[in-house]
C-alpha cells in the first residue's frame, strides 16, 4: 500500500572520470558525505533508468523505485501519466559536475532510439528517446550544436590542416563572400542557385563532416598528423581563442580523437546561474566545465562522436544528426510568483526551480510523479494523514518522490533554502 506522504530516495552516484574529485567534489559536498581521494563525482541519478533505479522505504522494507511504481502505478504515477506512459517514470533527473570534457554526442529520437536499442543494446540500453535540459547552477561551459554556416566556412579558412584533411574531392566554389567546401554529388545542384539556401547550407555541412568522420576511421595516421599539425599551429599563436585554449587542453589526453576537429565546428556556450540550454535529439553537444541541474526522458542512450575512451559510433551519428546550424537558444525560464519554471518542448518533464526565502508555500490539486531536490538550506514539509497533520523536515542534499496521491501540501522554508521540482508537465 501506498500513502499520500513524501518518500525519501536513496540514489545512485557514477563516478564517471570528467567528474569532480577531493574537496571541490559538487556532489559529496551536497550530500554531506565525505570524498574519497582521487575518486571522480560525475552524476547523481534520481529517477527508474534500469541502469541505476532510486530505492525507497516502504512498509519498512526498502524496494528500487522501479519496483514500487510496477506495483502502485496509478497511485505513483497518477492515472494520466500512467496511462501515457505505460505505467513508467517518464523522466531521470540528475545532478551533474563535470570538471573536464565530457565526449561530443547527440542523442536518438524514438523511433531510432528503437532501431538502436533492438540492434546494439550493450551500448544503447534502453528504447526511449533522449531530449534533455542543463540548468546551471553556478556556471555552465559547453558545446552545443553546429556554428551558423558563415562560421564554418571561415573555420576552414582559418585551419587549413581542417580542410586538407577532408580531401580534395571537397571542391571549391567561388563568387561569394565565403568560401564552400561541397562533394561532387551537390556541385551541380549549388551552382544552379546565385546562393546556397538554408537547405543547401545543411547539405554543405553534412557532407564535410562525413568526409571528415569516413577519413578518421579510414587513415588514422592521416588524422594523428593532422591533430599534430593544428596544435603546432595553435601553439604558436600569441593570442589563442578560448576554443583554440580548450582544444590546447583536450589534446593532452585526446590527441588521435576526431573530436579534437569536430569541436572548431560547435557553437562555445557560457551559461550563468540559472541559465539553461534544451537539447533535441540529433543535436551534437559536450559539457566542458561546471554543474548542473539536468532531466531527460528516461534514457541513457549516448551516440558519441569524440573526446572519449569509450565507444564510438560515427556512422550512426551521421544518420541522427539534424544538421540544424545556428547560435542556440539560452532559455531563462519562467518567472512565477515564488519560482522559475523550465518548461520545453519535452512532454515528459518539466522542471521548477523555487528560491522562496522564509516563507510558508502551498501545493493544492497536484497530479502527477514528482521528485523534489534541496538544493541549499531546509524544508519543513506538511501533509494530511487520515485526518491529522504530519510535520516532516529535509535538508540539504535529500531527494522526496512525491506520489500523485500526495496532492495537497505546504512547504515551509528558511531564508537560505533553495530547492527543484522534477514533473510531468
């Protein structure tokens, strides 16, 4: 059985290498438990992923969250969600500290999420698509999505060791402002127009990152020797761009990686606190640096590109890639009355962000699967069990599943505190 109370997750931490180490660790600091040495925090799962679910107390025995919600469906999930989602979590929430690269991915949409996952599910666990939002909750350094087209044409100016690498069956088309690499299947097709359409634009990229993904795998001494020329060049340089700085400090470890030449194509992103960035399936992105509140659909699937030990998967990136070109889009949020909201395009989650001071906030006719995280400070939660009020207090670094049948309560907080709302919208 299950009642109209919060439930206190116990959850999983992965300690993936780019994560925070010793006393600057994010994570153990907003647990209150104690670092291992040389030990990497990289994410803190709270949600049902098969790969890690969160476990919770009930009827004094502890199940996985995955367990009580198979049991308890409509009571966890509510009827609506339940039934749109077949009785699952539509949504993982995490925390995540990265102290260096993560690798430059995208992710799937359902129906190849599908493909993927019947095909290949030792590197692609689960069926779910993967849209995502990264909240910053102090900064955020990242690569999100490919530069606007006059931007990578002016990259292959200026790395000509880039544009040798792809080859010369990329030709040259003169008259314009710029310069374009296309291959021989378009050529026709782009001379017919005075310029090349957005259309044409996509093309363009699309092809150049196809040669330049084919001939990574083919000769890889081609691409070591160009990896080792671009950074003789950057080296060299007096004044380094912040991305030619980074590309400096990823070369120390990934120095034979096509991600080294696939991120001078990537837009350079600086969120500030409470900024955020929503990424849509086939986008290409890789978090560089900071720590951040993020929520997904229920998916771990990650097609990785490059700046990774691990496995890559470039001609299935290729095929998922949307190849849409642009400066993305930093989202603020929502001001409400006593917080912001986050709310995307994503129909699984949606997420609340509350800084209320010292104040009493009250919560009436809520559906639906929440989980709430503390962020700073404490909360004092209040309920109504079988006639009487029950008083409960949180802290710091605890996570609450929040079932649907808990559908009225108040939440009294200190001047410091500061918590999140993962939901369905």
């Amino acid at each position: 059985m299950i009642k109209p109370q919060p439930y206190i997750l116990r959850n999983s931490i992965q300690h993936y290498d780019w994560g925070t180490r010793g006393k600057n660790a994010f994570i153990p600091k907003l647990l209150h438990i104690k670092s291992e040495k040389n030990k990497p925090y990289a994410e803190l799962w709270m949600g049902t992923h098969p790969k890690a679910s969160s476990r919770m107390v009930n009827n004094g025995r502890e199940f996985t969250l995955t367990e009580v919600i198979r049991q308890y469906p409509k009571e966890m999930l509510g009827s609506k969600t339940a039934k749109k989602f077949s009785n699952t979590l539509p949504f993982l929430f995490k925390v995540l500290s990265a102290n260096e690269a993560l690798s430059i991915q995208a992710h799937p949409n359902k129906r190849q999420a599908i493909i993927l996952h019947k095909k290949d599910p030792a590197n692609y666990p689960d069926p779910n698509q993967k849209l995502e939002i990264a909240i910053a909750l102090d900064s955020l350094t990242a690569l999100v999505g490919f530069m606007p087209f006059n931007q990578i044409m002016q990259t292959l100016k200026k790395y000509p060791q880039i544009h040798h690498f792809i080859g010369e069956k990329y030709l040259k088309i003169s008259g314009e402002s710029h310069s374009e690499f296309i291959s021989e299947p378009h050529l026709k097709m782009l001379k017919q127009s005075a310029k090349g359409g957005q259309h044409d634009e996509k093309i363009i990229v699309k092809n150049i990152l196809t040669a330049l993904s084919k001939k990574s795998v083919s000769d890889e001494e081609a691409l070591k020797q160009t990896i080792q020329k671009l950074n003789d060049r950057i080296r060299k340089k007096r004044n380094k761009t912040e991305l030619e700085q980074h590309f400096i400090k990823l070369y120390k470890k990934y120095n034979t990686d096509v991600g080294l030449l696939i991120l001078f194509f990537l837009n350079l992103v600086h969120l500030r606190r409470g900024e955020a960035i929503f990424t849509n399936p086939g986008v290409p992105h890789a978090y560089l640096k900071g720590n951040i509140l993020e929520c997904m659909s229920n998916s771990d699937n990650v097609i990785r590109a490059g700046l990774t030990p691990k496995f890559k998967d470039l001609n299935t990136l290729l095929k998922v890639l949307t190849f849409e070109l642009g400066s993305p889009n930093i989202l603020k949020g929502q001001k409400q009355k006593n917080h912001v909201s986050y709310k995307t395009a994503a129909k699984e989650f949606v997420i609340q962000l509350y800084n209320p001071g010292k104040s009493e906030l009250e919560f009436n006719d809520q559906s639906g699967p929440r989980i709430l995280l503390i962020l700073d400070g404490k909360i004092k939660l209040v309920y109504e069990d079988k006639g009487r009020f029950v008083s409960q207090q949180f802290w710091k670094g605890d996570s609450l599943f929040l079932p649907s049948i808990l559908s009225k309560y108040k939440i009294t907080s200190e001047k410091s505190t500061s918590f999140a709302l993962a939901a369905v919208p």
